[in-house]
C-alpha cells in the first residue's frame, strides 16, 4: 500500500469537516490520520489527511470530489518522497520505587526525544518523527510500563520553494 498525504485548504466553517469525510465513507476509504490546522493566513485552515492505498486513480478521483465541496479552497495529494513530515507522540512511563530507572540520557541524545513531565509514580517523554520513528522509540520503551501512549496525525509541508497557500485562489487574505 502506498502513503498519500491530502493537504486540504478551507474556510474555517462549521460541519465543513463532516462533509469532507463523508466523501471518504461512500468510497469505503479509511482515514489513517487526520490532523486540522490554522495556517499563515486568517481564515484559512488545513486538513492534513493520510490514506493509504494501491490505486493513484482512486485518489486522484477522491481529490476532484473535495475539490467540489463548498469552501474548500484548494487540494494537493502528496507521495511521502514530496513533502516533509512528521508526528508527535507522547509516552507515559511508570516509574515504580525499585523499578528500573529511566535512562534520560539516552532517550535525550540517542533517540532525540525529552521528558516533559516528572511526577513521583510516572514520567512523560514526547518523542517527533515519522511513523517509523514513533514505533521503534516505543519497542524501546516496552521496558518500561507504558501507561498511556498517545499519537498526532501528520503534519505536513511541500518541499517546494513556496508555501503551498501561495497557490491558493486569489483573493484579500490577511496574514496573521
């Protein structure tokens, strides 16, 4: 199966959502993350969406139909080799009294990731990366009681020289 990232620029407008995923339920297609932000411009958010599938026609077709729907603004699809991604996670580890200790030092400088929360029976790290990134820092931590364990969706940019609301449809866009 292959990644595709849909990065969808709209008006921010009540149950504009719902109509977006509407779309993907008549086509039985499943979302694997969904991320909705604001963006540089006031009034323009953006749905960073990840499908995976076999057929490029098949989500080629699913764009055309979000680009029909009422304040959307634009659509781009992406393969993972256009764009540059990431996630974030956070891991909340048991710290029992005679348990054994976290090793801080190398969750910091081996696997890039810090802890953001001591408390007296638990900590929590937050670790950014890829999909990939995120599961082997969590195999590593299976030493440890892995509490609770929490994802984001994607995040998303092109890797073109400009911004992609730069292509955005003309128009008196303040931005913030």
């Amino acid at each position: 199966m292959t990644n595709y990232t849909l990065s969808v620029f709209t008006t921010n407008t009540v149950g504009l959502l719902n109509r977006i995923t509407i779309i993907f339920t008549r086509r039985r297609l499943n979302i694997e993350s969904l991320t909705v932000s604001e963006t540089e411009r006031r009034g323009v958010s953006r749905f960073t969406i990840v499908i995976r599938n076999e057929n490029r026609e098949v989500v080629e077709k699913l764009v055309r139909q979000i680009r029909k729907v009422t304040d959307v603004l634009a659509v781009y699809g992406y393969l993972d080799d256009e764009i540059i991604f990431n996630e974030v996670a956070l891991f909340k580890l048991a710290t029992p009294l005679g348990g054994e200790p976290i090793d801080v030092k190398t969750i910091n400088l081996d696997w890039n990731a810090k802890v953001v929360h001591w408390g007296l029976e638990y900590v929590v790290v937050e670790k950014n990366g890829t999909e990939d990134d995120l599961n082997e820092f969590y195999a590593y931590l299976k030493k440890w009681e892995i509490l609770e364990y929490v994802k984001s969706g994607r995040i998303a940019v092109g890797k073109t020289e400009k911004g992609l609301v730069e292509f955005l449809p003309e128009g008196n866009w303040e931005i913030v």
